[in-house]
C-alpha cells in the first residue's frame, strides 16, 4: 500500500504528459502559462490573507475570549457544556488553525477520547472557517457586499456547534 501511494502522483503526472502530447498541447508552454495564473492569483490573495492573519494574531493575543467567557460559567456548568470547549468554538469560523491549536490544547489537558475531546472533534468537523473564507475569496476578486453569505455561512456554524453538542451527548 506504501509503495503504491509514493507512485500515484509521478503516474498522474506522467499520464497528463502523455495524454497533453496525445491531443498536441504544447504542455511546457501550458504549464507555464498556468504557474503565471497561479502567481497572479497568489498576488490577488495575500492582502486579503495577510489581513486576517494579523486580524486574529491580535484577537487572540489580547485574551478578551478567556475574560469573556469566564462570566458564563455557572450557566454553562448548569446544562452540561464544558468551559474549555468555548474558546474553540468560537474561534472556528474565524481561523482553522486557532481552532486546531485549541482542539490541540484540549487533547493535552484531557485526551482525545475524553468527552471534550470527542466534542472538540466533532466541532472541527462540523463547522467551517467560515470568516477566513469569505476574506480569502471575496477579497481575491474585490467583492465588498457579501449580502447574506456572512450571516448564512455563520448561521450554519451555529447549527453545527448546536449539533455537535447534541450528538456528543447523545453517543457519549
């Protein structure tokens, strides 16, 4: 299985070499004309990028989630949603890579297969980075109205967080 897997994308290549050649492309000049576009399009998305980044460095560092989050705790405490799982949850639409050093965090403190851990899970797998998302593709092509996509993409994180809660205690 290894070896098969280390040969999959030299044989992919090889074929869209052979099959470019079979249909007369010139596929060295195709390949740079698409390593061109690949560029423009990486200069069309680093402000957008770089911006969000710097966004959430900034959020995160100034620790407003843990103040925050620390005057609901006894509200929490009384329908059985652990404290740790907030930061997490939050942070998740705003940047998959916060939130994957939360779950990270989590997994320490309590274990993979602890119920926080198996509710971290299932809030990274049942929501999307959906802020990150919009600043990164709308801000590739200059849309400013994004109209209903924000609320709609954060509404569906919602439902998903709601979900996962309910089924981790459901299964677990």
């Amino acid at each position: 299985m290894n070896t098969i897997s280390k040969m999959i994308i030299p044989l992919f290549v090889l074929f869209v070499i052979f099959y470019g050649y079979r249909k007369k492309i010139m596929i060295y000049d195709t390949f740079l004309e698409g390593a061109k576009e690949g560029l423009i399009t990486v200069f069309h998305i680093f402000p957008a990028i770089l911006a969000m980044v710097f966004a959430i460095n900034i959020f995160l560092n100034s620790h407003l989630l843990e103040k925050i989050f620390s005057l609901f705790i006894p509200f929490f405490n009384k329908i059985n949603i652990p404290v740790e799982i907030l930061p997490m949850a939050f942070v998740r639409p705003i940047s998959g890579t916060a939130s994957l050093a939360i779950m990270n965090t989590i997994f320490a403190n309590f274990g993979p297969d602890s119920f926080v851990g198996r509710l971290a899970s299932t809030i990274q797998g049942c929501t999307d980075t959906t802020i990150y998302v919009l600043a990164l593709y709308f801000g590739s092509i200059k849309i400013n109205k994004t109209r209903y996509a924000l609320t709609t993409g954060l509404f569906a994180d919602l439902i998903g967080i709601i979900a996962s809660f309910i089924i981790v205690h459901l299964i677990f």
